[in-house]
C-alpha cells in the first residue's frame, strides 16, 4: 500500500458516500446498543428501503452524550436525534435532508458540543467501526504511511517527545521519553503492549475508542513499533468488554488484509503484526508488570521495578506498554505535526484529555476537551451541572488510586500538576460527580472496600492494610469509631503508601488522605456526634443493633 | 516446542473439546496460552471443571497447580456451573453514587443470597461488578445479559421474582 492507493480508497470510499444521498447515522456503541439501537438501525433500514428519498442507514461509533442514547445523527447538516425508538424511524427517514423532527431534536448549540476538541475522538460517531475504507476516507494510516516511508525511527520518537504527549494510563510519563528508552535497548526481539484492561471503575473512554474508531488504536500502535523496533504487539482487553474484543479482531483482518499490518508494511521492510489478548477481570491486571505476566499466561501479580518494562518486560525482552489513548492520540500527531499538537493545553500537559463524566450531572457521557479546562467549565458547562436541584459537594477523578476534589478548587485547570497538588490524580479520566447525597467517609470506604478486594495480595502492607483501613472506616461509618481509630487510620495511610509493591497499594490511601482533607468535618461528625449528614451511613443506634 | 508431543487423550468424545484443542494448537500448546485456553473452555462449557483443568494443564504441561491458581486468581473464570439466570448488580463509583447497593440489598433479599452465591435449587446467581463502562445509564443491573438503565429496586425484585415464580 502506497500513499497513493490509500488516497484512492479514500477517494472511493467518499465519493460513493457523496453519491449515496442523506446519511442516518445510529450509535452501536456499547451505551447505545444496550438500549437496543440495533433494532432501530433494523427499523430505519427498512423504512430507507421504502422511501423514495435517497438516503443511507449505517451503524457509527460513540456520539458522546450517552445519558441521551439512543442516538441518531444526519448527515450532512449534523441534525442529532437523542432518545429515539424504532417507532421514530418513519419520521426520521422521511424528513432527512428536511426540515429536522423537532420532538427528538438534540441541539449541537449546547456547550456539551461547543465546547469539545476531538482528537482522540475525531472520527466517534462519525464512521463505520467495522469499515477500514471509512477510517482511511478520514485521513486514517496517512500518519503511519508518512512515518515508515518519511521519517527515521528516531525522528518518530522526536516527534512524540516534541508533541508534549503524556502518557493518558494514569501516570502521566512523557511518552517520547518511554519510546526512546526502549528505541535505545539493544535487542532483536522487542514488543509494544496496548493497555486495554481499563479497570477504574467510572472509566469508559478506551471502551468508547475501541469500540468507534479500533483501526486508529492499531495504527498508534504500529508507528510506536516502528519507532521503537518492535515487530509484535499485543492488545490487552478486559473481558467484560466483548463488543470492544469483537471490533478490534475485524479491524486486525481488516488491516492484514490491505497490507497495513503484517510482513512488509507498505513495501518497506518493517514488519508488525498485533495479537489480541483477554483480560481475566482482575484491576491490578492493569499495572504493567502484573498485565505482562498475564500476557505470559501466570497469575496477574505484580513485580518491583526497576527493572521497567522498557528494559525487561515480556519473556524478558523490552517492552513498551502504553494505554489506548495514548496510542489513540498518536496518528494525529504524526499526521499534523507535534507543533499543532503541542499548541493545544497548558505548559505541562499538552493536546486533550478524554474523559468519562458521570454520576450526579445532567449530562453523562464522554467528552474530550483541551489540557487545562476548569473542572468548572467541564462539570457545570459541559455536563450541565447537577440534576434536581441538589447541591455539588465533590468532584472524584482517578478512580481508586485518586480522590475527591471540593467546590472549592473547581476552578482549577485540569492538567497532570494540577490535580495531584488537590490530592487527586489525572488517572485514566473517570469523573464522578457527587451531590450532597453522598457521604464522603463511605465513598472512601467504598474505594477502600475495592482495593482490598482488589490486592492481588503478594505484599503484607497491601494486603493486610487496606484490611484494617477498611475495617477502621467501616466503624466509622457506623458510629463505633475513636478519635484514636481516625489517628491509625492516618498512620496506616502512610506505612501502606510507603511501602506497598505496586501502584494499587501505594495509591490506595488517596481516597482517605483527599476525603480527610476536604471534608473532616465529616469524618469528625460520624466519631463524635454519630451523625452522617447525607443520611447514606447508619450510624449510632441502628449500627450498634448491627454490630 | 514440538506439536507432536504426546498430547492427552480428549475428555469425552464431545464435540467442543476439539474447539479447546483448536485453541491451544493455535498457539502452538506454548504455555502462555493457558489463559486464551480457559477463555475459550469457560465460553463453551459455561465454567471451568475439575476434568477441564486437568485436560487444559496436561495439553500444555503446566502444573495443575499453575492451572488452578490462574482459574482462581482472574475474577472471569467460574469453577461453578452457571445458574440458569445471572443478575449483575454494577456497584461501580457512579453506580454506587446513584444507589446501585439499594438494589443489591434488595436483589440478596429477593433471593436469599449473598453476592457470588446461588440460590440453593440453580435458579439464579446474584453478582456485584466492578463497573460495565456503562457508567452513563447507572445504576446499572445485567439481567441474563440484557443491560437495565437506571434500574430501580422495585424493578429489580419484579424481574427476580419472576425468575423464582418460573422455577418454582
Ligand atoms: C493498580 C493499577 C491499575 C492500572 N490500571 C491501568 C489500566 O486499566 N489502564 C492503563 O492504561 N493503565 C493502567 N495502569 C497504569 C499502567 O501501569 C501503566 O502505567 C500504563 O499502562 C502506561 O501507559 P501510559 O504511559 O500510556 O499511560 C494501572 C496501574 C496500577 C498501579
Ligand atoms: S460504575 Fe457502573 S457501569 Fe461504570
């Protein structure tokens, strides 16, 4: 495949779709589709083949505002549709092209909209997944072309350095700097591992990507293989996520088919092919070193590092292993250059961020917005805010290894410095909105009841401490704890994120440590007067019935 | 790693232990395929038996106790045969934050059991997730693979009562 004969495709595959009339689009991602858009996919194409009118009925990815799904969108004009039943497919399809049905109309005007730069998510919702022509009619594999026949390896990993890109798995290491480590090893066999475990609870981003736009997650991939001398990847998914699992193995034949993976890639002498892995449904399989003895086929645990995976991962062999986003974000930058990609986001934390916003805000679903957005501007102008007239107490990012961010900073810009001087972290881009319903000394025993369940139990501190942790902020929750319980728990914190193996255990006093620090009061209310505000916990008299 | 090595004979003559050796064939009974090897045993047979286990580490000379430590260790894997129906509780943060241990609560005391068990007779298994990545449409509840948005706990009870009311 030559640049040119992917320009052809693409030529091709957007002519036919110019010739083919109105576009009506359905989302059959994952949100969607289990609210049944494949049967109003179904309805709309059998009123498409009544119609008169000329107009064409295809499956997409993600639209983004889930909580309004199914969605249904109108090319060309960009009319969206939201909550629609199989029972609308009539109207739809006789007014395309029309006067839009103002009864299901989502306006695009609003901020949720507006306010959004897509790069990860550029093609979501506009393409069909399981068509490789329609990624590359969208400028797909033009960044991978350029790099095999353009750029030297190390001119790859320069352009990833200079793009700013940061790791998007949680950390937020600089991904150039990781290339380059492994680009250095000296060795004949070397692997990329795509992490698709994505385990925070709250977190669905690298669902959304894989299941609406797979072929860009396999390009990122092969360009990072090329740039760092790999010839095999592996893709690690979680197994709860079988539409994702589904997509991703159409779109490897898709791409082995035209010759874009495998032996030879466009001509050159680069080889790389990609290996789809599934994950066993355990969180610390996300950790690097736990996921490569996974892909070895062992039990999941954990190992120090050093030595990093960079240097001895898999079999050990070098091993560059970066999340979904980050191998999302890639092509773009390759494609548009690490200038236009740096000049998005703050001096530190640069391009854009994907995020999963949910829990108690109007609008729920996935945005992507630039580095340095105020949670503010995310949660109140983006997600409209908490519902039903209730009262917005925090903000939870980072999943269990983050923590609860108050009213107070909302108008901090969301970068990597930024959230973890609150006390939280970027992690992987969940974002869970609390109201005042919710006690935050049970959500930090909610997150603490997860690590424990979660610790692959191979170090004491982990093992044994998110135990007692758990235990000591279950007693006060009932109303049986001491100001003395509150003063080991915080001494637990410390010896269990001192001295645990792995990031599980190292982060899983975070949730307490942010809590204690934003809401002590709470804490302080449950010990002395026995009294959750939020009425969530049973304390006092009904616990001590339990206990 | 030859192919050729003797290889244990199948467990019975039925038919999806040759889609169990196609598995491991495919990776040429290398032993890092013991994972993809229980995937494909656990989607065929529905969980993963004594019989299984010891057929899987055979083929692919593993330990049994290699075997049976990766069958334990992953969350996906059941040593149980499934109930005839499974209800799926997310208790997720944004499900938890939108009352998803409202709707445990009521589906424990519907069935009588605790997450992770049966009811005694196979009617039905009651199972608290982590999170479905269907984070839009909590609380959310999988009933025999059919996603609920925004249940409520009264919803919940019709549909385990129904389970129950079919069997009894
Ligand atoms: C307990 C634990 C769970 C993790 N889970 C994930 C995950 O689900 N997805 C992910 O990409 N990274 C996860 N990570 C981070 C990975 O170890 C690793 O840093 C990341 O995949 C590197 O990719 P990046 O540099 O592109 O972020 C986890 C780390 C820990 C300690
Ligand atoms: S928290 Fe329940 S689906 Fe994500």
């Amino acid at each position: 495949m030559t640049l040119e004969e992917l320009e052809r495709i693409a030529a091709g595959t957007k002519n036919a779709r110019a010739a083919g009339g109105h576009e009506v689009n359905v989302c059959l991602a994952a949100g969607c589709l289990s609210q049944h858009s494949d049967a109003l996919k179904e309805a709309l194409e059998k009123e498409a083949r009544k119609a008169s009118a000329s107009c064409r009925v295809r499956g997409t990815g993600c639209m983004g505002l889930c909580s309004a799904g199914p969605l249904v969108s109108v090319e060309p004009g960009g009319v969206l549709y939201r909550n629609v039943k199989p029972e609308d497919a009539p109207a739809i399809v006789r007014s395309a092209g029309g006067e839009p049905l103002r009864r299901l109309q989502c306006s695009r005007d609003q901020a949720f909209f507006q306010r959004q730069v897509h790069i990860v998510t550029e093609n979501s919702g506009k393409l069909d997944p399981e068509k490789i022509e329609e990624y590359i009619a969208a400028d797909g594999y033009k960044g991978m072309i350029r790099a095999l026949t353009e750029m030297t390896p190390a001119a790859v990993v320069q352009e990833i350095s200079r793009s700013g890109l940061r790791g998007r798995g949680g950390a937020g290491y600089p991904t150039g700097l990781k290339w380059g480590t492994v680009a250095k090893t000296d060795s004949a066999v070397k692997y990329v591992v795509c992490n698709a475990d994505e385990g925070d609870p709250g977190a669905f981003m690298d669902r959304s990507v894989l299941e609406s736009d797979p072929q860009r997650v396999l390009e990122g991939m092969i360009i990072a293989g090329y740039a760092v001398g790999a010839s095999r990847g592996y893709l690690y998914v979680r197994a709860e996520y079988p539409l994702a699992l589904k997509r991703l193995e159409t779109a490897i034949g898709e791409a082995r088919q035209l010759g874009l993976l495998g032996i030879n890639i466009c001509g050159t002498a680069f080889s790389f092919d990609i290996e789809v892995r599934i994950g066993g449904g355990a969180y610390v399989c996300g950790e690097e070193t736990a996921l490569i003895a996974s892909i070895e086929g062992k039990r999941g645990t954990p190992r120090p590092r050093p030595p990093y995976p960079a240097q001895s991962g898999i079999w050990g062999m070098p091993t560059l292993i970066n999340n979904v986003e980050t191998f999302a974000s890639v092509p773009a930058i390759v494609r548009r250059g690490a200038e236009w990609y740096a000049a998005l986001g703050t001096p530190k934390s640069k391009g854009t961020k994907v995020f999963a916003l949910s829990g108690k805000v109007k609008n729920n679903g996935l945005i992507e917005v630039p580095m340095g957005m105020t949670l503010r501007e995310i949660i109140f102008e983006i997600g409209g805010g908490v519902p039903e007239g209730r009262k917005f107490k925090a903000v939870q990012t980072g999943g269990p290894s983050g923590g609860c961010i108050p009213e107070q900073f909302l108008d901090r810009p969301v970068d990597y410095e930024s959230l973890r001087e609150l006390g939280s972290i970027m992690g992987s881009g969940g974002m869970v909105v609390m109201d005042d319903t919710s006690c935050m000394v049970n959500v930090a025993r909610f997150f603490m009841e997860f690590c424990m369940a979660e610790s692959c139990g191979k170090c004491i501190p982990c093992r044994a401490g998110t135990a007692q942790m758990h235990e000591m902020l279950t007693r006060i929750c009932d109303g049986r704890a001491t100001h003395k319980d509150l003063e080991m728990l915080i001494s637990l914190c410390d010896m269990v994120g001192a001295t645990s193996l792995c990031g599980l255990g190292q982060a899983a006093p975070n949730p307490v440590l942010s809590t204690l620090r934003y809401f002590q009061d709470e804490y302080l209310e449950h010990i002395e007067a026995k009294r959750c505000r939020a009425g969530v916990c049973e304390c006092g008299a009904a616990a001590e019935v339990r206990a | 790693m030859s192919v050729h090595a003797a290889q244990p004979p199948l467990p019975s003559d039925d038919k999806r232990w040759r889609i169990v050796n196609g598995t491991m064939r495919r990776h040429g009974h290398a032993r890092q395929a013991l994972i993809e090897t229980l995937h494909t045993v656990q989607e065929l047979f529905g969980y993963l038996d004594e019989e299984a286990l010891k057929f899987v580490a055979a083929s692919l000379r593993v330990p049994l106790s290699q075997a049976y430590g990766v069958a334990t260790f992953y969350h996906f894997f059941s040593l149980k045969p499934p109930a005839q129906h499974e209800c799926h509780v997310c208790m997720g943060t944004a499900c938890y934050i939108k009352g998803a241990a409202q709707l445990l609560a009521r589906a424990e005391e519907v069935l009588g059991v605790k997450p992770g068990e049966t009811t005694p007779n196979g009617t039905a298994s009651l199972l608290a997730e982590r999170c479905m990545g269907s984070c839009s449409l909590a609380p959310v509840t999988i009933f025999d693979g059919e996603v609920a948005r925004e249940a409520s706990a009264k919803q919940v009870q019709e549909r385990l009562e129904r389970w129950l009311a079919h069997d009894a």
